[in-house]
C-alpha cells in the first residue's frame, strides 16, 4: 500500500519542476511582456552606445544596430533563457561586452550568447 508513495513524490517532483520551464507559463509571459514594454520606452530615442537598464527585477542592455536598439534581458528566470528585441542581428565590442560582464546582472546563458556577437572591429 505505501509503495504508491514514493512514485506520487516523484510525479510531484516531475510535474513542479517543470513548471518553471514551460515558455508559456505565467513568469514566461511576464519577462516578455516586461522586455516588451522596455523596447517600446525606447524606440524613438538616439542610441550611440550600450546602455544598461533596471526595469522590475530585471536587467537589460541597450545595443545599437544599424542606427536601432536590441534590446537583450540580462537575466531571465524561464524560457527561453535568451530574450532579445526586436530579432535581428547585432555586434558587440570587445569594451561593452565586457562592461555587462562586469556589471554580475547577465547570466551565464546570456553572456555566452552576447559573446558570440563581438566584433573585433
């Protein structure tokens, strides 16, 4: 009879671990509605260089592209651990990379993401 408890503790376990994992979760639709409303605060104002910004609990960082702003979420919580806006592509130098680096808000999954955008011109 006691053997059916163990398997319901790790159905439990399975079933809550993934919440926080779904993209359409709750959380989920909180950081990209936060990332949502930040790129459109910023949409009409000049960029020249990277710019860091605390919205909430959340960190971003401004990049310039083609005259435009990426925006990047240095740390979220739920997928996808990656969030920029709008998609495009950018590049990265050297100097600002390692300004968000040294600033401890992006994660690891970030940072290895942002890293793959240096440019060395």
């Amino acid at each position: 009879m006691k053997t059916w408890i163990p398997l319901l503790i790790f159905c439990g376990l399975i079933f809550g671990c993934s919440l926080g994992h779904d993209p359409e979760s709750a959380a989920a639709k909180h950081e990209n509605s936060v990332l949502e409303a930040v790129s459109a605060q910023g949409e009409e104002t000049h960029i020249t260089g990277l710019e860091l910004r605390d919205v909430e609990d959340y960190h971003f960082a401004s990049v310039p592209s083609n005259g435009h702003r990426i925006w990047v979420m240095l740390n979220p919580e739920n997928e996808p651990y990656y969030k920029q806006m709008p998609k495009g592509d950018f590049s990265l130098s050297r100097m600002d990379f390692e300004a968000i680096e040294k600033s401890h808000q992006a994660s690891l999954t970030v940072l290895s993401c942002l890293e793959s955008h240096i440019s060395e011109k």
